[in-house]
C-alpha cells in the first residue's frame, strides 16, 4: 500500500513539474473541462506553420428550372466565396475522442479537425465545447505521432466522405511536395471499405494509413487542411453551412479519370445507368418499380445497385456514361466522374434536397429532375412524365 501511494506521490510530482498546474488538474481526472473551439489559422504563429494555396472562385448557382425546384431551393444560398485553400502545420496538439478531434495546448478544439460537428463526446452549443480528460494512467500511456493527417468524418455518409474530406488529399499532396514528409493519415477504426478503396484509388499509399484505435495522442506535428462543410439546414435553409470549392470537386473527377483508362472515360451515347435504391435501408424506393423497369428497357438503361459494388467499380461504371438516373441518394454523386453526362435525379414530394443540383451546377453536368407522388419517403413514378423526361434527355 505504501509503495503504492509513493509511486502515486512521484507520478503527481513528475506531472506538476513538468506540465505546471494547469497539467495537474488535467491528469487528476477524469474530469470534464470546458473549453472554445479555435480556427486552425488562429493558433499562435510560435506553434503554426502555414502554407496558403490560393483562394478559390466565386461561385454562382443559377435557379432550377424545374418549378417545383425552384420553389423549394429559392431559400437556400445560392452565392459562395469559397473559404482560401490552407494547410497548417501545428505544435503542442493532442488528439481526442474516437473521431481523433485536435486540441491546441489542451485547452482549444481546433475548428477544422472536427468538421463543425459536434457528436457525442461534445456537448454544448456553438462553440462552446466540454470534453472528458483521460486519467493520468491513460494519460502518460498515450498513443504518440511525430506527423499525423487525421482524415475521420463524423458522418457516416458517403456523400459527405466524397466532398468534404477526401478532397484533403489534394492539399496533403501538395504539403507532401513542398516538405517531403509523408504524415500518418488516421482513419476511421472499422473503416468502412469505401474509405481505404478511395484513398488508394486516389493515390494514397496503405503503408501511410493507419486506423485510429485510441481515445487520446499526443502529436508533434499536427497536419490539418481547411475544411469545406456541405451541410444542408432543411429547416432554416438561409443558415445552411456550406462552402464549396469547384477545384476541389475538379480535382476529384481529373484525379479519378487520369487514374482510369482511356475507354472507360470515353462517354458512350448508348450507356444510360439507373442507380437503384430498392435495397436501400433508408428509403427513397420505388414503389412501382416494375412499371419504372419497362420503361428503363425502354429506353435501354442498365440497373445498377451500387452498394453491391467496389469504388473502383463504381467509379469505372458512371466515368463513360451518357446519362445517369436515379432517386436522391449518395451514388448520384458518381456523375462528377463522367465527361459530359446528363444527371436525372427522381425526388418523393417529401424530400427535396439541393446537393446534386448544386453539384451540377458547379460542375457543369447536364441536370433534369423529377418530383413524384410519395408514400412516406418512397417514389411512385408517373408513366407519361418519366417518358417524357427520358426524351428529352436523350434528344438535347
């Protein structure tokens, strides 16, 4: 008992005279402790290096011309001044939680490491944030990383993956050139087969990636990028946090097209793709998807359940295909990849969301649309209207 409470005594000492007092109160925990959340540009210039990488184009979206569109999206923003394209190298940061969030000098949530989510272990509002310390045991025992690149999404949608955090590649590319250093890329621990097969489609060597099995690191080099969140408010869609960048989404259709072959890029005029959503858990079926699949023969489309498929499967299905339909839904966004196709995105009257025609927008991909009949958040297509729609596309 005796050595115990001498080794205890010596432990506190070790941590007073090293970390001061501030250190003590953390390592007495666990405790929870309340602290603000920083931008990355924020941290004091003694524990930052930054390169800037030019700032992005003005972006403008035009009015759809589906009126029921129009209606619906009319409160969204519809005007962007893309945030600049940044990269930062930070001192004195530790990493948190299962989404291995960085804090700067055990007091300040970096911004940009968080994505703007608050999960789980953060409650609060704004930026306000509280989150539990580790005990001193599980402290001095941490994990450690000399450069790590944390690429976690707190969101579990592919979607998100795509167009908020894979695009980082390309400035961690860039600090990879200018410096030399290859940087542990963390992700998610189970990670989904999507996260591991984009990154190496993308160029990212497995040896650098690494799953993020702890609670707690201490890091010597912190490496984060900006951020580009694309969340939607349904709500109050005037709040909507979203800031694009057209290079970035670019980047990702160059990339994924220099990575493929010629033919699978070369647009085919006979190659119409539906991505079904029938074997969805989240909905967006069509209920009467045998009227829907005679007129998809019809018209000589190929029906595609994408979740039955690898990325690099996905990616060579939509890169050389004329048109591609099919309801709202997360491998829409493989359109991006295509030369020059036209997107026919189906909605249930109860869901109406913005992303893809945005995307369209930005990217110059052809875009139709079609509202239908809905029971719960399932479609029930009208005949006539697919038909026509279909034409029209076929004939522009």
């Amino acid at each position: 008992m005796l050595s115990y409470v001498s080794h205890f005594v010596n432990r506190v000492f070790d941590c007073y005279t090293q970390e001061g007092l501030r250190g003590l109160i953390y390592a007495a925990g666990p405790k929870i402790v309340r602290s603000q959340a920083i931008s990355a540009a924020e941290v004091p210039e003694k524990d930052a290096t930054v390169w800037e990488c030019g700032t992005e184009a003005e972006i403008k979206l035009s009015s759809p011309k589906n009126q029921r569109l129009h209606t619906q999206f009319n409160d969204y923003p519809s005007q962007f001044q893309s945030k600049k394209s940044c990269i930062f190298e930070l001192t004195n940061c530790t990493l948190i939680g299962k989404n291995a969030a960085g804090v700067h000098n055990r007091m300040s949530l970096i911004s940009e490491s968080t994505a703007g989510r608050f999960g789980p272990m953060y409650v609060g509002s704004h930026y306000t944030i509280r989150y539990a310390v580790s005990p001193i045991r599980r402290y001095r025992n941490t994990t450690q990383f000399e450069y790590v690149f944390p690429l976690i999404s707190p969101d579990p949608s592919y979607y998100h993956w795509m167009v908020e955090f894979l695009p980082k590649v390309r400035l961690l590319k860039k600090y990879q050139m200018m410096t030399g250093r290859n940087p542990i890329i963390l992700i998610e621990s189970n990670p989904r087969d999507f996260i591991v097969e984009s990154l190496e489609f993308f160029g990212v060597s497995s040896k650098h990636i690494h799953t993020w099995n702890s609670e707690f690191a201490s890091v010597d080099k912190l490496i984060i990028t900006t951020h580009r969140p694309h969340e939607f408010n349904y709500d109050c869609p005037s709040r909507s946090n979203y800031n694009p960048c057209i290079r970035d989404l670019q980047w990702l259709r160059t990339q994924a097209q220099s990575t493929l072959s010629e033919d699978d890029c070369t647009t085919d005029d006979d190659k119409r793709v539906y991505i079904s959503r029938q074997s969805a858990s989240r909905g967006r079926r069509v209920l009467n998807f045998d009227v829907l699949t005679q007129i998809l023969d019809e018209y000589g489309f190929e029906i595609h359940k994408l979740e039955e498929y690898s990325f690099d499967e996905q990616i060579r299905l939509c890169a050389g295909a004329d048109i591609i339909m099919g309801p709202h839904g997360a491998g829409l966004l493989n359109a991006i990849f295509a030369d020059d196709p036209t997107m026919i995105e189906l909605f249930p009257e109860s869901v109406i969301k913005p992303h893809f025609y945005f995307l369209s927008e930005m990217l110059d991909i052809e875009y139709r649309s079609c509202v239908t009949e809905a029971e719960g958040n399932n479609l029930v297509v009208d005949t006539d209207e697919m038909k026509e729609i279909i034409s029209s596309s076929i004939d522009s």
